[in-house]
C-alpha cells in the first residue's frame, strides 16, 4: 500500500456515512465496552457525562455497553446497566440526551450473557439459574439444561420491546 492510499483510506474514516436507517457524521464507531459502572443496573449521571465525552470527541457512532435485557438471568453483574425499568430507563434517557447535546449518535447493545453467570460473582437475581441454548458454558461444562426452542422464542421475545424502548427514548437507530 503506497502513503498516498493509506493516506486516502484513512481520511475516508471521517466522511460522512448514510444508510437506509442511519447517518452519521463519521464512519468512526464506538464498539461495545462494559464497564461495570451502573449500580444496580442503573446508569447515572457519570455514565451520561462518560458516553458524552466520546460523542464530543469525534465518535460518529456509539454502541453502549451491554445492556441486558428484562430476563432474571440477563446480567452476570449488578453494575451491568439494564435496559428495562424505570430508573434504568431514565438514566438511559439522560445519556442520549447528553450524547445528542454533543451532536453523538448512540445505540443499544442489547444483550443476555447466556451461561456466562457465576454464583460466586456479585449477580442479580442469584437464585436465576444461567440458561443458554446448549446449557453449555464456553469450557463445554453442563451449567443448565439446554434451552428448549420454545424457551429460545420467549427470551427472543424480550427483544421486540427493548427496541421499542430504545425508540421511545429516541436514542439513534
């Protein structure tokens, strides 16, 4: 690759991108980083002020952190943020609010940690057992009966209402 095509590839990192659903400003995105810094599932006003600082800095997308979806066995820490319930919702709220302040895009990473659930951790709902669709963790060690295909379509379930959730807060796609 000569200087000039690597220069050229690299400045395409900061033109504008535009899909059927989404625009963005840069093709510069924000991967998915869990951090473990919303107590009680909640994001506060440090995760806004967090999220608003990437957005400020050029991010042209940002993909939250995982944020589990309203299973009892969704999330294998309580600092992971939720996005079901109130207060998680509202928080959720105050971060796009100061990501779109900062001319950011920011979507969901909705998420279920499957068998990735240890009872010694500090987990949500402890007496929810891990389920996954093998029962298998990502040694091949049984820690559940393997989800049922019906069990499958009930956690998919779940899905449909995070977007419209994610929507109803008017977060970007």
């Amino acid at each position: 690759m000569t200087t000039h095509s690597m220069v050229k590839a690299v400045h395409s990192l900061f033109e504008p991108f535009t899909s059927e659903k989404i625009s963005v400003k840069n093709r510069i995105v924000m991967p998915p980083m869990t951090r473990f810094f919303s107590p009680g599932g909640v994001p506060g006003a440090d995760v806004a002020a967090y999220y608003r600082r990437r957005a400020a800095n050029s991010a042209g997308l940002i993909i939250t952190e995982g944020t589990t979806i309203n299973h009892p066995a969704a999330s294998n820490h309580v600092n992971i943020p939720n996005f079901h319930g109130e207060a998680a919702l509202h928080g959720w709220a105050q971060v796009v609010k100061e990501v779109h302040e900062a001319d950011g895009k920011i979507i969901p990473q909705l998420w279920h940690v499957g068998t990735n659930r240890k009872k010694e951790d500090p987990i949500p709902n402890p007496e929810a057992p891990s389920v996954g669709p093998s029962g298998l963790d990502v040694n091949g060690a049984t820690t559940s009966e393997a989800l049922t295909g019906a069990e499958i379509q009930q956690l998919y379930r779940h899905m449909p209402r995070q977007q419209q959730m994610r929507s109803e807060l008017a977060s970007t796609g």
